[in-house]
C-alpha cells in the first residue's frame, strides 16, 4: 500500500515532538548567551543585547539550526536508501523509508516556523510603521527574493528562500508522484541534496554563531563529512546500474 501524506503526517507526529525540543534546548541556549553577553549575535549587532525583547528572533534561529539538523538526518537516510546500503541494518528498510519521510514532513515544518517567526521579529521591529505596511514589508523582506535589501542579508535570505521553495515541492511531490512517473520523480528528487546545501550555504552566511572560530562553526563543517561520503558512495555504487557515474565495459557487470 502506498503512504498517505495523511498516514504520514500521524507518523511524523513524534518526530515533531522531539524536533520542538531540541529548538527549546537551541532557544534556551542562545538565550542564555545573549543574556550573559557571550552570544555571537551581540557581538556584531549590540542593540540586540535584550534577550526579552528580541525573543522572537532567538526562536527564530532555533527553528532554522533544527530544520539543518533534520535536513541533514533526512539526507542520510536518502543517501542510505538510495545506494547500495551496508549489508545489515538495525531497523528494517521500511522503517528506514517511513523515517526518511517523516523527518521530510518535520523538516518543512521547521523551515517554515523559522521563516514566519522571522518575519513576526520583521514586524514587531518596524513600530514605527503603520500595521499594513509593517506586515507588507515583514512579508517582503521574508519571502520575496530579492527584497531585502541590508547586508549580508542581501545574498543570504534569497538562498534561505530557494531552500523552503524547493523543499515544500519535492517533499509534497512524492504523494502524487504516481501522475508523472517514478523515472520523473527520482530525477526531482536528486534536488533534495541541493536543498540540503543551500540551507548549509544560508548558514554559513546569515548565522552569526557561524562567523567566528566557535564549536557551531567547527560542529557544522563536521556534519558534512558523512553526507560527502555518503554521497560520493551514492555516485559510485548506486543501488539501480542504469545510474552509475559510467557505464560498465563489455563483460562487466
């Protein structure tokens, strides 16, 4: 029986749970360091010293370095079941299929909670504005490429934006994936590693725990090396011979 998007979502369900609280323990910690004047934050915007105050942008970055981690966890389980797999697992590959999908379902859902409680900070910010204009330009600077317009924030948000508008699509595909084609599908969803790094690359730029010499940093680039290897095994010995870097010679399997 194929899943259902609906079948999935339940699934998913304690996922989510687990993915709210480990963007608690990421609030509760960037909250401290911004109260204890050790956060990366304040060191290069100090007005925002004021953890109270600012409280909806902390969450924000919660949810963004929770949607990396689970776009990361998703991206291992998509690169395992792709390729050729080790030879003994301890979960079944149907478990390991049914995980993969509900880390997509809580990967989008975190994407998005970081995006709007951007904005919520965008509008809370812009007091001086009337409520339509603030909400206009809160929607701008999130959600429109091209609009923000202030520093590094400049080239970051756009690639953040690419992020969340190719992963909602190529999640949601996969519950009508049977109108187009399995071959069309798996084609789509090879962008799934491109979504993964634009959300590295929007880090890397836009997250001021990143900027300096710090555990975030150190701990970000390490994260990669499984998925580089596991992707450079994906290139080499993927699971289905028609997909191989080169075609086999004569003789060859």
């Amino acid at each position: 029986m194929q899943p259902s998007l609906r079948s999935d979502v339940r699934a998913a369900v304690p996922d989510a749970a687990a993915a709210f609280g480990i963007t608690a323990a990421v609030f509760a910690l960037l909250w401290s360091r911004m109260r204890s004047g050790t956060s990366a934050t304040t060191a290069v915007m100090p007005f925002m010293a004021d953890p109270g105050t600012f409280w909806m942008y902390l969450l924000s970055q919660a949810f963004g370095w929770s949607a990396l981690l689970w776009s990361w966890g998703t991206v291992m389980l998509g690169l395992l079941l792709s390729g050729p797999g080790p030879g003994r697992l301890p979960v079944s590959r149907r478990a390991l299929e049914r995980w993969h999908r509900t880390a997509s379902l809580t990967t989008m859902a975190l994407m998005a909670a970081h995006a709007l409680l951007f904005a919520a900070e965008l509008v809370r910010y812009e007091a001086r504005l009337g409520w339509a204009a603030r909400l206009w330009s809160a929607f701008a600077d999130t959600f429109v490429p091209g609009w923000y317009d202030s520093g590094t924030g400049r080239t970051a948000i756009p690639i953040g934006q690419g992020a969340l508008y190719l992963a909602v699509p190529l999640g949601l595909l996969f519950y009508v994936r049977h109108r187009f084609g399995p071959t069309a599908w798996r084609r789509l969803h090879r962008l799934t590693v491109a979504v993964y790094a634009l959300g590295v690359w929007h880090t890397l730029l836009y997250g001021t725990n990143v900027w300096y010499g710090e555990w975030p940093r150190t701990g970000l680039w390490l994260l990669q090396l499984p998925v580089a290897v596991l992707l450079l095994v994906r290139l080499l010995r993927p699971a289905r011979r028609g997909e191989r870097l080169a075609p086999p010679g004569p003789g060859r399997p």
